[in-house]
C-alpha cells in the first residue's frame, strides 16, 4: 500500500534496535481517517473470503482490527493479555512469547465468540518475529474456527515471523513490509 | 440513543455486583458497523466544538475513540495504562485509581501529541466511578490544551462519575446512561 510506505517514510522514526516508530498515526496517535483507508484495503484484499469474524491482540491492534471489520461488516474479537479477571465463563487461550519485554503472556477470547463455523481474519498493526499472530491460530484451533489469514499493516520483513507463518500455509497480506533499516533509511520489499 | 438502549437489553447481561457485560457488542468482540455508528453519534453531538483531538484510555476505550476521530475526521490519541516502557520522551501523566481491581494505575500520553492549541474530546466506552476521565482531564490540563468535553457510550447512572465530572462544569455526553440494574432489569435515564 503506497500511501503506507509514504506515511512510514515521513512519519516514522528509527530508534537504535530497529525499532520503528509509528506512534504519530498507528498505535498511539491513530489518523482515524487514514487507519479506515487501511481498513478499506484489508477489505478488499479478503473480499471474497467469506469472512465471518476478524480476531486482533489488545491495544495496538485493535485500531486496525475495527478498521478491517467496517469495512468487511463483520464483527471484530479482540484477544485481551496479562490475565482473565475480565473474562468469565469458558475462554479459549495460548502463551505468547513477547521478546521486547522478555516474558510470558496469554491471550484469552471468550469462547462464545469463536465457533467452528467462523471464518476468521487475524489483523494487527505489526508483524515481527510472529509470536502474537502464532498464539491467535492457537486460539482459532481450540474453537475449531477456520483460519483464512492475517492482515498486517507493517511487517519487518528482516525479522522471521513472516517467513514462518508463511511456511506454514498462513496466507499472510502486509500492507507494508520493511526489507531493510538503517539509522537513516528504510527500504521496503516489493 | 435509543439503538444503543436497544442493543444494551437484548444483549447485554448482568453480573452480580452491578456488572453489566456488554462483550458482545463493546469491548470485546466489537459489532464494527454498530461501532461506526456510535461514532456517528459523537462526531453529530460534537460537530460545531471545533474538535482537533480524541483522546482516550487503552484498551477498551480505543475502538470507540477511533469511530469517534472517524466521523470527525481529527487524529484519536490513546492514553497508555501502567508503565511508560512503549513511551519514550517528554510524557504527560496522571494517576488514575482503580476500584475493580483496587489498585493506582497511571495513564500516560507523549507529550508530543497534544498541544495548547488542541480542543480535545474524551471519549471512553463506560463512565462509573469517572476517575479514568478525571485523569485524562489532568493530562489535558499538563498540556495546556482545552477539553471540549467527554463522549461516553454507557454511563452507570447510579455510580456518581458522571455528576462528579458535570459539577466541574466538564460536558459530558452520554449515548446511554442506566439510571438502575437489577439481576434481570435495567431501566435508563431519559
């Protein structure tokens, strides 16, 4: 999506440990009408998906994910982190390793609002070394939900997430994918 | 909002301790189109306020705060719970009491983000207690911008947030407001 790579390339900042920030338009500030042209382009990339349900991570990726669902007119489920208290009854879950904190977390969704016959659309804001994205399919399995892919705004195509779910026949669709960061510059994969 | 009322008591249930889950539609899996919709609502009860900026808390609130900045066509800014480790830079802060979890937590934005010149609209999914806007109030404040106001989807009538806040004179909006629950009723405030 060329207006993401623009906006990436005059927004985003590079800070030591390839750490791009976006936080001025995608996961802090969001540029709302913007995040619904993203929408729009997640729509039409899985228009004819018979997706039932887009599945995201809180927080960052739930400005994406309720973009994706607009425009498909489906509901958004957004996985909640850290612990259950604000989840009752039955709960599908998977661990997630999170290597920029070092750590452990699980990712929950009320199993009421997984069923077998949802066709489901994981969504986020980045894609990195694949974690968060490998626990959702965990997750979408437990409920016996079919899997059609993942929407990714940003993906750091020099980390190896993309590659492995790939591997795995995960039909993968970023927006934007970074080939290569310098302290100064930015190269996207096409 | 008498579509929200609607969705509110066919689909919303009640926990003991005056809990009303609303996941089905609000702040966990998210109806996106209904969504938009409440958002429509805000962005028509604040057309003529000269809105530049929606802010509001991680994670719940950021579905509606981005329907929100979507029909007003402003940038959503979404405050960070807890730590600070995703926020570097000058930061405004404020510390923000929690009483279903009984714990202080703080909310934090860059201060980049939000300017003197801003006219900033709160928006959240629930108004109770009203300590998480009254800290979104202070971060304003520390940033010398003006608050226009606060947009709410479901605001617990019988919890006293929402006379607090309109004491100090702050608008508050709110597209449904319960005035009573009981285990199998809810009747709301015209």
């Amino acid at each position: 999506m060329k207006a993401l790579e623009d906006k990436i390339l005059r927004e985003g900042t590079i800070l030591p440990g390839n750490i791009l920030k976006v936080g001025s338009f995608l996961n802090h500030q969001i540029d709302a009408d913007f995040m619904m042209e993203i929408g729009q382009e997640i729509g039409r990339l899985f228009a004819n998906d018979g997706v039932t349900k887009v599945l995201t991570i809180e927080a960052s990726g739930i400005a994406v994910a309720l973009a994706a669902g607009a425009a498909l007119h489906v509901p958004m489920l957004f996985a909640k982190k850290h612990n259950t208290s604000n989840i009752s009854g039955e709960i599908y879950q998977a661990k997630v390793h999170s290597y920029t904190h070092n750590t452990d977390y699980h990712v929950a969704v009320e199993a009421q609002f997984l069923k077998p016959t949802d066709r489901v659309l994981i969504v986020d804001d980045f894609l990195a070394n694949g974690k968060a994205i490998l626990g959702l399919t965990e997750v979408i399995e437990q409920a016996g939900a079919t899997l059609v892919g993942a929407a990714i705004a940003i993906e750091k195509g020099f980390q190896k997430g993309g590659e492995e779910l790939r591997n795995r026949n995960i039909r993968i669709e970023s927006l934007a994918i970074i080939e290569s960061m310098t302290d100064t510059d930015i190269t996207f994969r096409h």
